[in-house]
C-alpha cells in the first residue's frame, strides 16, 4: 500500500508523466535517489502500470465512442476465456468491463463514424458465444480522465 511520500508522487506524475524525477524531488523537498527507487519500487508492484499520451480522439479521425452491451449465451469459464482472448486483440475495444447484471459485457468502441462501427457490429455478430444487447451512441463527452483520486 502506497505510504503519504508514495501518493504525492503518483499524484504528480497523473498530473504529468513526462515531470522528471529531479522536478518530483524538488517539489516533494527530496533527492532524486529516494524518488527513483519509490517510482521503481511501484512499477514492478504493478502500482504504476504505464505511461501514455492521451489523444483527442477527433483530431485523430476516431471521433465516434460506442457503449456496446453484450451478453454471453454460454456463460463457461471457456468461453469467458475466449471472449476475453478476442477483445484484447481489437484496437477498437478501448475498454472491456465484465459485469454482474443482465448484461455480461461493455465495451467501449472508438471508430471514425457510423459505418465503420457497422463494420464492426457485423464482426461481433460473428462470435457465436455473445450476443448484442444493446448499442449507445455517445452524442459528446462531458468528462474524460484517467486521474485517480488518491
């Protein structure tokens, strides 16, 4: 569990990742040794699982974000494995949520527009083992953000 000094340094880099490990010690009032080994320390805890640049999706030419429900019609621990395999390997499928509820599975879909989320509705009506429930159109986003609290 990560301690006060573990936290502000987490804060910092969700705030800015590229801040480097002098700028973190400088505003934490440390020296670089103990915030190098603090952020080592939480990466191979698997705490920090990465850094990426977040993308305006519109200028991209991916502007169109779907809500896709799905329902496993064999719900097996084999066909769990299976659906999970195939949706890792979709770049479309920004995130997977397996659910409790009258709905096993949301997807959160990025395509161009409409028709390419066509293209892709046929693909998932392909999988025997799933079928859709439902799709939400996101009309626009009213907050996006990776930040977690802590």
């Amino acid at each position: 569990m990560p301690d006060d000094i573990d936290k502000h340094i987490l804060n910092l880099l969700q705030e800015n990742a590229m801040l480097t490990i002098r700028d973190i010690a400088d505003r934490l009032s440390l020296t670089t040794t103990p915030v190098h080994e603090r952020i080592k320390k939480l990466e191979k805890e698997g705490v920090i699982i990465g850094y990426r640049a977040i993308i305006d999706a519109e200028k991209v030419d991916k502007a169109q974000v779907v809500l896709l429900n799905l329902r496993m019609e064999d719900y097996t621990p084999k066909n769990i494995a299976a659906f999970e395999k195939m949706i890792s390997g979709m770049p479309q499928v920004l995130e997977c949520f397996h659910l409790a509820g009258t709905v096993d599975y949301q997807l959160k879909v990025i395509v161009k527009d409409i028709k390419e989320y066509d293209s892709f509705l046929m693909k998932m009506a392909k999988i025997s083992i799933v079928s859709v429930v439902s799709s939400m159109i996101v009309l626009h986003r009213v907050k996006q953000s990776t930040y977690i609290q802590l």
